[in-house]
C-alpha cells in the first residue's frame, strides 16, 4: 500500500473498558497511554464515519503494550450494538497473543494475578507442521476474547527450509521507546506475538492481505479433523477442520488468519465495530488520502472521508475507516507523534512509526 510504514495498532471493542484496561496495565504489564472523552453525535456523522448506529457512543482507551504494539479499546453504547463476545470460530472473532519464553510459568503468573483459566494444558505443535515445537495456551480474558501464550523455537521447520522468518518480539518487555523496561511484565514476556482473526474464506483472506495490505506469506498449516482435546484448547467445537496462514505485517508484526470448517466452523457473519468482539486493523501511512484511494480501488468501502482531528489529545490525527469485502474494518491513519497534546500530561508514548519502512524488517533478536 501507498506509503505504508507500519501496523500502527489493535482496536478491540469490549464489553467493560475499566476492567480491560486494568487487565492490561496489572496483569499483562501494559501502560495506558491516554483516555479519550466519550465521543458521540447528534448527526449522522458515527454512521457514516465508524459504521455504528447514529446514536452509538463510544469510549477509547489506548495502551501500550511492549516494545511494538498500541492496543486500541472501545466500549460502545449503542441501540443496535450485540453484547454477546464473539465464539473463536466466529467470523471476526480476533485474539492478542503474547511471545514468552516459558509458556507455563507466565500462565501459572496470569492466573496468579488475574484469575484468568486455562481452557486447557500447555500444548505443543506436532512435528512435522512448518511451526513444530512451539508452545501455546489459551486463557479467558477481560478482552472479551482468549489470550494466548506462545513460545517459539528460534529456528522453525519452515525456516530451515528457506522461508522467511517468522517476527520474534526482540525483548525485553518495556512500553517506552528508551528501552525502559517494564517491572511489572510477566515473567519471559518479551512482546506481542501476533493478533489473529478468524475468516470464513481462507484464499480471499490471505489475497486481500498479501495482494492489498503488502503482508507476506509466511507459512500456512491444517488440521483436517479437530480432535476434541485440541478443539477444546482452542475453545470450538470438535470434528471439524482448521486452516490457518500466517502471515508478515510490515516491520514488526504478524497476523493469523484462521477459517474453521464443517462441524467447527461458526457464525459467518463478521460483527459490526459497535458490537462486542468487533475490531479493527490501523495501518500508519505517510499519506492517509493516498492509501484510502488505493484502498477504494482494491474493493474497499471508504466510510465519509479522511478527516484531521482538530481538538483535543489527538489534535493533528489524520485518519479515516474502510471497510473490507469480508467484513475487516482498516484504518489508515498519520499520526504527528511527538506534538500530539496528550505528550504534554503524561511520560506515556504511543508505539510510534518514526522513519519505519514497510519493506525493512524489525531486527531479530
């Protein structure tokens, strides 16, 4: 795309935004960058701008989360808005996965700290899958979605055959951009590990991503027959079959796109931003009108138009939503990081995209 620099966050829509900011900060070692005030319109304009109902509100909460990430938190009222969290089979369903270097004892600690449960055993790839010997969990979370815990091997099946190595958060885990790390981390947390999103056509998924976005195939992988222990460590129902592609994002992420089929597979139906488990992908760009453009010309829905914030915390924010044909919600946004008016109350900074190019790769650690 046009001028794209990188991911420039996450944005969950939750059904209780204190507790999934508390969660963030206490439990995952997260540091809240800034709170908006509730935003809301006596025009069309939520309709036309965020897709929502006319008389939706919503409040935003932004945290930083690691070395790389901004997790963007949204709690919609809203008259048509559905409060029941999306299932992980369900289409749009999305989940946050943290990189960590001893999958049990970190959820042996976020158990410790946040009650949360595991939905099941530490678990390991098989061998013979391109990410063989990685190590993963679910726990439930104030997300309204799992959290996942994930170790990977340095080297992994499909890198040693030539691919392009998968993204390793390059730790230690900190939420400034001096290198400060965090105390309050789990322990052998090093970054996010990737974000995933369930998606009902797996080939259109990964097109749109690849062919639009400028993300890279990394490696794809299947289970044809979901048996039920890993089924219920996954949180869906049994017997069905599972694809999955993962893919580069840019310089420092990677994303998961998983499609669930038969008995396994779940509502097709993506959810709407106002909605619970509804979510959407911001993509930093040097130029918000260019890459909308190019987004329309790829099949994109633009929502209204570029607009530039002009109160306020975000005062200078370039943004505008689109809307992709399966139901994904992109925002390209250009952020002046460094004079945005919230720098001036708080030590707290956004994960910016500084000189990041979306052709050269975050260093490995």
């Amino acid at each position: 795309m046009p001028g794209a620099q990188r991911v420039d966050h996450l944005a969950f829509t939750v059904s209780d935004l204190d507790a999934a900011i508390d969660f963030a900060e206490t439990a995952l070692g997260g540091e809240l960058v800034y709170r908006l005030p509730p935003l809301a319109h006596a025009d069309d304009w939520m309709r036309v701008h965020l897709d929502v109902h006319p008389r939706a509100s919503a409040e935003i909460a932004l945290v930083r989360l690691g070395p790389d990430t901004n997790l963007e938190l949204f709690a919609y009222q809203s008259p048509d808005r559905t409060a029941t969290p999306r299932a992980p089979h369900d289409a749009g369903h999305v989940h946050l996965a943290l990189h960590v270097t001893d999958v049990a004892r970190a959820a042996a600690e976020l158990t410790r700290r946040a009650g949360m449960s595991p939905l099941g055993p530490v678990r390991r790839v098989p061998d013979g899958q391109p990410d063989a010997g990685t190590r993963w969990v679910r726990l439930s979370s104030p997300f309204d979605a799992p959290l996942e815990l994930r170790s990977v091997p340095e080297v992994l099946p499909y890198e040693v055959e030539g691919g392009t190595p998968r993204r390793r958060p390059p730790g230690p885990w900190r939420n400034r951009d001096d290198g400060t790390a965090s105390r309050r981390g789990l322990p052998g947390a090093l970054g996010v590990d990737h974000f995933a999103r369930t998606v009902t056509d797996l080939d259109a998924a990964e097109r749109f991503f690849v062919d639009v976005l400028g993300a890279e195939l990394l490696y794809r992988n299947e289970q044809s027959v979901l048996p039920a222990d890993v089924a219920a460590a996954l949180g869906v129902p049994p017997g069905g079959a599972l694809r999955r592609a993962v893919l580069g994002m840019g310089p420092t992420d990677t994303i998961e796109l998983a499609c669930y089929e038969g008995t396994s597979a779940g509502d097709p139906r993506p959810p709407r931003n106002s909605d619970v488990g509804g979510s959407h992908l911001a993509l930093h760009v040097r130029d918000v009108d260019v890459a909308a453009a190019y987004l329309a010309e790829h099949g994109c829905t633009v929502l209204g138009g570029p607009e530039t914030i002009d109160q306020g915390p975000l005062t200078g924010d370039r943004w505008v939503y689109t809307r992709a044909p399966f139901g994904l919600y992109v925002e390209v946004v250009r952020m002046p990081d460094g004079a945005l008016p919230y720098e001036r109350t708080t030590a707290a900074r956004r994960r910016a995209a500084h000189e990041l190019s979306w052709t050269v790769r975050h260093p490995r650690r």
